[in-house]
C-alpha cells in the first residue's frame, strides 16, 4: 500500500509540476509585447481622430498579442504555419503594427513640418494633398501677393521676381516691379493662357506658385 502512495506521488508530482508551469506559462508571455510610443508626434494632428487611432493602436497591439498567448497558446511573432488560426492571428497582428507605424510616420512628419517650417495644421493638409512646399508658404502670404503691379516694390515684389526668375524669365532681382518684370509677369500670363494684365490676380498666383 505504501509503495502504492509512492508510485502515486511519483507521477502525480510531474503532472502536477507539468500543470503548473502551463498555467506559468501562460501569464508568463516571451516578450512584453507592448508597442513603444514615439513622444515625438504630433498629438495636436489636424485630424484627431488619426491621433486617437495611433493611442489605440498601441494598445491594442500588447493586449492582442498577450491574449493570443495567453488563450491559444499563440506567439504571433512566430506563428505555426500549420495552424490556420495562428496564422490568421499573425496575419492581423502584422497588420496592426505597419498601420500604427504607418500612422506614427504621419504624425512625426507633422511634427517635424511644424516645428522646422513654422507652418500650421492647414499647411500641413496641403503638403499632405501634394502642394509643394512653395505654394503653402506663398499662399501663407497670399493677401501681400495679390494685386501686386508695376510700381510696387518691397520683400514680396523680390519673391516674385525670384519665383518669375525660377520659370525661366530674365529680369532683376532687386524688389521693384519695373519694365522688365512686368513683361516677364505678362508673358507667363500668356503662356498660361490668362488675359496679360500685368497684374499678379488670383488666378495668375495659383498658376505661378502651384
């Protein structure tokens, strides 16, 4: 009967140590699996629901993955390839981490246009719709372009006549709007097709700046 008890003990204790460690185990993942957040993004994003998606995200990516270890067993960063459900689990985990860096990119590059270029939330949607950087900056200063003609003079007459230079007209650079830079602005009006006025109007700076 004793040597029964022992034989009992003998093999109950591995099962039960083998039990232990299982339940170890699973609280107990490889890794933390968190997602690290980058403090250099931009939080004051013109679009905060991007923001709020990128704080999700990284939640998300931790409590998905340690839920999978947890529950299935699963370690998403190296799945059973035999194992639908692994896979699967992998696959959206993926997923999950190349949108939240995705979003992380968009965030920083916000961040960094702000910071470096002194440009606001709407400067930012129009570099992200694929305005030049030129064209955000001239249409910051808009109201002081329109309407200048000959006669003028000053820091936006010379930004002009350097914009007018860089389109392959020849003039001074020296901030007058003379003779000479009233032909280089008439002739860019008729190549665009707009009446040659020689003033610089709305439709002329869309087309200079763009």
């Amino acid at each position: 009967m004793k040597k029964l008890f022992i034989g009992i003990i003998i093999i109950a204790l591995p099962v039960m140590a083998y039990f232990q460690y299982q339940n170890w185990k699973r609280f107990h993942p490889p890794v933390s699996y968190e997602y690290t957040l980058n403090p250099g993004v931009d939080t004051d994003y013109y679009n905060p629901e991007i923001v709020k998606e990128y704080y999700e995200n990284a939640v998300e990516i931790g409590a998905f993955a340690r839920s999978q270890w947890s529950n299935n067993d699963i370690d998403v960063r190296y799945p059973d390839a035999s194992s639908t459900e692994a896979v699967n689990a992998a696959t959206y985990y993926n997923h999950l981490i190349a949108r939240t860096k995705m979003i992380e990119w968009k965030l920083l590059q916000s961040s960094t246009y702000k910071k470096d270029m002194q440009i606001s939330n709407e400067d930012v949607q129009l570099l992200e719709a694929g305005q030049s950087m030129s064209m955000v900056k001239a249409i910051k200063d808009k109201a002081s372009y329109i309407g200048l003609t000959i006669g003028a003079s000053g820091t936006f007459v010379w930004k002009l006549q350097k914009k007018l230079l860089e389109k392959g007209f020849t003039h001074p650079v020296d901030g007058v709007f003379g003779a000479e830079t009233l032909t280089s602005l008439t002739s860019f009006q008729q190549g665009q097709d707009i009446f040659p006025s020689g003033l610089l109007d709305e439709d002329t700076f869309e087309r200079l700046f763009q």
